[in-house]
C-alpha cells in the first residue's frame, strides 16, 4: 500500500507541474492589459510603462513564470493587480465559503443517490424503476442555474424559510449553513442524479455475478445481499464519479455563487477575469487544480482500499 501511495504522488507532483505550466500560458493568452484596465484607456504611454514595470508585466515570460512559481513553492501566490492584498489571503478568504458549500453539496449528493440507486437497482425493469430513471434524467438536463431560481422563489420568497442570498460569515453558523443550504441543493441535485444512474448500473451489473447467485442460495434476501456484498464492489466506479463531483462543485460552483451572491472562490475568479487581474485568476486557478488532484490521489487509495488487487497495478 506504501508503495502504491508514493507512486501516486509522484504522479500528483507532475501532474501539478505541468498544470502550472498549462495554467500561466493560458491566463498570458488572455487578451487585455491589465495596466491598460487598472488605468483607463486615456492613460499616458509613461504611466502605464511604469505601471508595467511595478507589476512585472515588462519581463519575459520565463522570468515571470519562474517568479510566480518559486513565490507558490515558498506559499506566497503574490498580490492582486487589482485589491493590492495578498492572493493568498483572498482565496483563503473566499475557501471559506467555497469549501464548506463543496461539501454540504457533495454530502447531500451522496445521502441522495445511494438509496435512490439501490432502490431502482433493487427494481431493475419494474415501475418503480423507470420512474427513478426518470427523474433522474430529469435532474440532469435541468440547468443548475435556473432550479436555482426556482429554489429562491419558493424557499425564500413564497415560503420565507431561507435567504434568497448572501453570505454574512461563520460567526452565527446557523445563520451560515442557512445561507448555503439553497446553493448546496441546486449544486447536490443535478449531481445527485448522475451519481444514482451510475450506482444503478454499477449494482445491476454486479448482481449479475455468480458470487451474488451464491448468497441468494445461501438464504439472504435481496436487499441483504445488495448492501452486504454488491454494494462494496459496485463503488470504484461511483468513487471515480465523486471525485469528478467536487472538481465540478469546487470549479463550477461560479454560476451559482453569483446566483446566490456568495462571496466564494468561483465569484472571485470570474471578477478578476473581468478586472484583468492575472495574477489572481492563475494562482486560484492552481489551488483549484491542486485540490481536484488531491481528491483524485484520495479516490485511488480508496480504490486501493476497495479492491487490493488495484495495488498492483
């Protein structure tokens, strides 16, 4: 297992390497100049050369990328061309709404889709079944953004049990999660249905085998036989689904936060893309990256977990 979990930070690491390459040429590729932005139009030649001597953006290429990265090895992302405050104190800031919604959302994903799952997989080819599907097909074509709306015009507005948005901090966290539970939802749904449909197949397959055969004979029921024995082998492919579930929860959750006017990390994304602010948008998207290939390093030692024979491999 110890070797299994070095190879696959040895992958991590690269993976991030080259993701920091990626990630610097294509935030440059960006038309726009942010001295040009931060000045206005009308700006003198000299004043925007000193501007573009103070950011950096005068140098090559290589210079900055090889500044940029030896400040992220050493955990400093820089400062914002725009707020003059330090990145990392910004998506720290904004973590802390970004990660807990993430969660909240994939936890309520997952409470979901396991016993709708195993409830259409238990009745595969019956009503109950085709119903399932349905509406689970449902789930996703709607757009998260407009069941979000639906979600304010009934939660918040008709009914008043939730804030229609906003974000006042965790010093109440009751108030917090308040906050969150509409833009969770609208992130947990659409997920939730993807997750049941995989589980399903997943389940219906392993039903199949003869081993499952086997425990039926031996006495156990159906149900009994699902949760004790095809259950655990029907998770590899539901563990890879997760972990594409928070890379989207975590990096697509930009549309909802501006539904909702949370102020998370996809919010601040899409205003530094607007204000030109380089800096921000390619450390942030770095940290996000990285997050997405750490979760993946955690699914494949739960993969691991889940099936040794993958130790191997």
């Amino acid at each position: 297992m110890l070797r299994f979990a070095v190879r696959r930070l040895f992958s991590l690491l690269v993976s991030l390497g080259v993701a920091s390459v990626a990630i610097f040429l294509l935030v440059e590729m960006v038309p726009g100049d942010p001295a040009t932005f931060m000045l206005g139009t009308g700006a003198q030649p000299e004043t925007l050369a000193a501007l573009r001597q103070q950011l950096g953006l005068d140098q090559s290429l290589p210079w900055r990328y090889a500044h940029w990265l030896g400040g992220v090895l050493t955990g400093d992302l820089g400062h914002s061309f725009t707020y003059k405050t330090p990145v990392t104190a910004m998506i720290v800031d904004r973590m802390r709404v970004s990660l807990p919604l993430a969660g909240l959302a994939l936890a309520l994903a997952v409470v979901i889709a396991l016993p709708v799952g195993m409830f259409a997989a238990s009745r595969r080819g019956r009503p109950g079944d085709g119903v399932v599907m349905g509406l689970t097909q449902i789930g996703i074509a709607l757009p998260n953004f407009w069941f979000a709306m639906l979600l304010v015009l009934l939660f918040a507005v008709r009914l008043r049990w939730l804030p229609a948005g906003g974000f006042g901090g965790w010093d109440d966290p009751v108030a917090a999660l308040r906050a969150l539970a509409l833009p969770a939802i609208a992130l947990a749904l659409p997920q939730a249905a993807i997750l049941a449909r995989v589980l399903r197949s997943a389940l219906i397959e392993t039903l199949d085998q003869d081993y499952i055969r086997t425990a039926r004979a031996k006495g156990l029921s159906r149900g009994q036989t699902l949760r004790r024995h095809a259950l655990r082998n029907a998770l590899i492919p539901v563990l890879t689904i997760l972990g594409m579930q928070f890379s989207f929860l975590m990096a697509g959750a930009i549309i909802i936060e501006n539904v909702f006017y949370l102020p998370g990390l996809g919010r601040m994304i899409f205003q530094a893309i607007t204000q030109r602010d380089l800096i921000v948008v390619q450390s942030a998207v770095l940290v996000l990256v990285a997050a997405v290939i750490l979760v993946t390093f955690l699914v494949d030692l739960a993969y691991a977990l889940v099936d040794p024979r993958l130790r191997r491999a």
